[in-house]
C-alpha cells in the first residue's frame, strides 16, 4: 500500500471511530431534555481550545515546512556546484582533470548510496563525503607551469567547491533536525482534548453530531500526519529525493 493510501486510511479510520464514539454515547448516554442548557459555556471553551490548538498546528507546518525547503534548496545547491566542478574540469591539465572528475562521481555516488538512507534513518553520516571534499580541493591545485587560463580554472573550482562544503553541511543539518517532542505532544493531546469538547455541545440530532465529530476528527489526522511527513525531508513520502544528484551523474 502506497503511503498516501495509508494515510488516507488512518483517516478514515479515526473517522470511523470518532462516528462509533458519538453514536454510543447518543444511545448509552443520551440527552436529558431537562438539562439546562451547556451551549454557550461549551461553545467558549471549545473556542479557546481550537485557537490555542490551531496556533500549536501552525507552529509545526512553519517549521517542518522550512526545514523540507531547506533540505531541498541545499541539495540542488550540492548537486549543482558539483556539477559545475565536474565541467570546470575540462580546462584544467589532464592528470587534474582526470582525478577532479573521478571524484566527482565517486561523490555522487557515495551521496546517494550510503548518505542517503542514513539520512533517512537520522544517522550520522561519517567522514568519508568530507574526505572526499578534501580530495576534490587537493586534486583542483594545477602546477606551476599551468596555464592563466587553467590557473583561472582552478580558482573556479575551488569557488564551486566552497558553495557545494556550505550546502553540504546544510543538508547534514537538514537531516539530523526533528519537530520537537513538546510540539509532538501538543499535536496529539490538543487533537484528541479539540475533538472531546465535542461531545460537550449536546446537540440533539444525531446525524449531525456524528458529521461535526467526523469532519474534524479527520481533519486534525490528516493534518498530523502531513506534519509527520514532512517531519522527514530525506525520507519521508513528501522528502527530497536522489533525482538532483542522478540528473548530472550515473548513481
């Protein structure tokens, strides 16, 4: 099952059982005519709850929707100035233009290979990526004898290879970052606590009671679980994808 069917199935399903939870408590628990009326206490409640609940909401779409930007803008950076170091190339002397490509693939390869599903699973990604960057400085360095032209050239490179060592620690901090768990408390505790004040309204139909309590029980799923998605910018259904890297290199 693909994860948008899975999570249109958790929504239904908590749908679901909101539906079940009105339509017992209407038969086990129903209305006393002789009440009097809770509407405006509940209504004021439940009012300031949806408020508080809607700012925590928002609070986490702002930040793991930056954060799925930012993971995105500092792949395609990556991606690009590597590129770029992969064409620059072609000016310098052969013996530099041989290792700089090389290494080059060699890094796009290790990127999308072994980085990739670490990032995924919010591992450390380990040295070897900087080792690399290390080797690709090393290697743009032309002799003495070099040409102004491929002089000109190297200092090219080594101006790509700055812009791809920035992207590249974005996009390392880009995967160790996660919602925090205070936010993820307050998701699920408000959700469930804004769907119970509900239940304090009393109204009488019950086909109507069962819609409200549905609608927004579904809402509130969805929105959670698109927050959980984009919680995960490097392996989530909503993440960024190795299609950066694989557009200029074979990996």
């Amino acid at each position: 099952m693909s994860p948008a069917m899975q999570a249109l199935a958790i929504t239904l399903a908590v749908a679901l059982v909101a539906a079940a939870t009105v339509v017992a408590k209407h038969r086990f628990f129903p209305p006393d005519p002789d009440d009097e009326p809770r509407e405006d206490v509940a209504e004021y409640i439940s009012m300031m709850v949806g408020v508080l609940y809607a700012l925590v909401l928002g609070l986490a779409l702002v930040s793991v929707w930056e954060t799925s930007d930012n993971a995105s803008s500092h792949v395609q950076a990556e991606a690009g100035a590597l590129h770029q170091t992969y064409l620059v190339a072609d000016a310098l002397p052969p013996d530099e233009r041989s290792r700089v490509r090389a290494i080059s693939e060699q890094y796009a390869r290790h990127v999308v290979d072994n980085e990739w599903p670490r990032m995924a699973a919010r591992d450390d990604l380990g040295s070897e990526g900087w080792t690399m960057l290390d080797q690709l400085r090393a290697a743009a360095r032309v002799p003495a004898t070099a040409t102004p032209a491929q002089q000109m050239a190297a200092q090219e490179l080594l101006s790509q290879l700055g812009t791809l060592d920035e992207a590249r620690r974005g996009r390392e901090g880009d995967a160790q970052s996660s919602l925090s768990p205070v936010l993820w408390l307050g998701l699920i505790l408000g959700g469930v606590l804004t769907v119970a004040f509900m239940f304090l309204f009393g109204i009488q139909r019950n086909l109507t009671h069962i819609v409200m309590v549905m609608g927004l029980a579904a809402l509130i799923t969805f929105l959670v679980l698109l927050i959980h998605e984009l919680d995960a910018p490097f392996g989530g259904y909503l993440g960024t994808d190795t299609s950066a890297f694989s557009r200029y290199f074979k990996v």
